[in-house]
C-alpha cells in the first residue's frame, strides 16, 4: 500500500504558471517548488553542470546550463529524456494514441519497457506517470511498474513545454548510472547539485522505490566522502538532504543552508513545513 509515503510538491502536476519549463513527468522528491530558491544558492559561475540524481529535472530546467551532465539509476527515465531530446514531436504522437481507461492503463503497465522502440518506451513511461495513483512512479523488487490506475482526467503533456524541454536538452547528456560515475567526471571551476534520496531516521532514505534497489545510509557516507575529493579538487558542490543529525554529521564543516519546505505527510493530502539542507563547500 502507498499510505506511509511521504511525498514532496504534491503540485507538480500543476502547470507551472510563472512561464518556466517544467518537468514532463511528477516526480516524488521533485523540486519544482523549491527550485528558484535552490537555485539563488548555486554559484554565478561555473563550466559544466552535473545533476548525478536528475529525476524530474526541475533543478535542470531551472538552471537551463550551457553544457550539463547528467544521470539517474532509473533507465526508464533516462530513456524518456533521451527519446524527448531526439524528437519530442514522435514522443507526443505516440502519446496521442493512448487512452485513458483503466482496461487501457492495466494493458499498457504489462508492457516491459524493453520490448518497445526508444519513442514508444518514452511514452508508455509519461502515460504511467499521469495516469497512476498520485503521479507515482514506484517499481517492485523485480524493477516492475506497480502503482494503481489514477482515474484523473488530465491531458498527458502540453506540446509548448515538450518542445521547451526538448531545446533545453539539446546540451544535455544522459547517463543511466550511479551517481559517482558521473560526479567524478567534473573537473575544477565546475559545478555539481546532488539531490539523493533523502536520509529519514531509521537508516532508509524516505522514498526508495524510484528504482529496484534502495538508497541507504552507507550510500550517504559514499556521497559525502565523494564530496570531499570533489572538494579537494575545486569541484563546487551543493547537497540537499534531510535536516537530520546523520547528515549533518557528514557534511560537518560545510555551509548549511536551512531551506523551509511543504511536504504532503499522509494520502489524506495534509501537509506540513519542514526544514531540509542545503549544504554547499563554497
Ligand atoms: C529526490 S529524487 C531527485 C528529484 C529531482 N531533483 C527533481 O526535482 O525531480 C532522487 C533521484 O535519485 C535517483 N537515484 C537513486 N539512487 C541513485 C543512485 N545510486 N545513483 C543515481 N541516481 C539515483 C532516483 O531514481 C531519483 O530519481
């Protein structure tokens, strides 16, 4: 069941009316509220930008860099970004020529993703996400789509913002992997912002179905020990995590920002504010 969740920005479905790019997928942990604050905090300069956990590239979108590197463990997403980049205009007619029936979700959820072309993966990944149960996108042990049909009467994408999204792509480059495999990649004068999971007390991170496997607390020792070599070399970084004794334990000599954020704490869709980090080494 999805009732212990907590879960981020439950707005995200919203069109963002402040004429931004925004996200074509809801996403749980999702920054598009907070993004414009975040972003105040980044530095006015850098090469390369690194975003290691992209999920709904709302910090992405935000930033809208010259050059980017990013990536995320979640392959299916990694695809859809790819496929939206390449040709938005394929994504959005296949997209087109999907209802929105519960008989039609239940068929298009027992599709496995790589069975289908690069276009088609890329929709039947959007499909899901605006069609299931509060915008989730939450797989199973095996890696499988597992989250209920939604029932809302919303249209999958707006062509404006695809086609935004898709210039904003254009220097973007997407890898499907850890994110220590693309942070090392930066070099002195560039700039990193990672957004893991966040830790939760109780040793897991809050949300942890983004992929098969979970994020956990060694894997925030193995963030922060990275952020130290980055910092040793003149990468500049910026971490948002819980405000939790943990993680500042880790980041202990860094700069904290305390950013006030809404978070959603039950189905019944009551939410409350929380303070969560911002940590920076510039
Ligand atoms: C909090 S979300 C990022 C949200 C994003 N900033 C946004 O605004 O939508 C964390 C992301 O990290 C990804 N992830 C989890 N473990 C990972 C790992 N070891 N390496 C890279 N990405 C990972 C998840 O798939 C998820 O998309």
């Amino acid at each position: 069941m999805l009732n212990s969740e907590v879960i981020q920005n439950r707005n995200l479905e919203r069109e963002d009316v402040n004429g931004r790019v925004y996200p074509f997928v809801k996403w749980v942990g999702g920054k598009q509220a907070l993004a414009p604050t975040l972003v105040s905090y980044f530095p006015k300069k850098f090469n390369n930008y690194f975003e290691p956990f992209l999920g709904g590239g709302s910090v992405l979108l935000t930033v809208l860099p010259d050059q980017a590197y990013t990536s995320d463990q979640n392959s299916w997403l990694i695809d859809t970004y790819k496929a939206i980049k390449e040709n938005w205009k394929a994504v959005a007619k296949a997209l087109d020529g999907l209802e929105n029936t519960k008989e039609s979700f239940l068929k298009i959820r027992k599709v496995q993703p790589e069975t289908l072309t690069l276009t088609k993966r890329a929709a039947h990944f959007i499909y899901l996400n605006k069609t299931c149960f509060r915008g989730l996108f939450r797989v199973n042990q095996q890696g499988q789509f597992n989250v209920p049909y939604g029932e809302y009467d919303r249209r999958y994408y707006s062509p404006e913002n695809l086609e935004s999204v898709s210039k904003a792509l254009q220097h973007v480059n997407f890898q499907c992997c850890d994110f220590e495999e693309t942070a090392t990649q930066a070099k002195k004068g560039d700039f990193v912002y990672f957004d893991p999971p966040y830790f939760k007390l109780g040793g897991y991170s809050d949300f942890n179905r983004y992929t098969a496997s979970q994020f956990r607390e060694m894997d925030h020792v193995r963030l922060a020990s990275l952020c130290n070599e980055l910092d040793a070399v003149g990468v500049k970084w910026a971490v948002s995590n819980s405000d939790t004794q943990l993680i500042r334990t880790l980041f202990a000599g860094y700069k904290f920002a305390e950013i006030s954020a809404r978070r959603e704490i039950n189905l019944k869709s009551q939410s409350r504010s929380v303070v969560e980090l911002l940590i920076m080494n510039y």
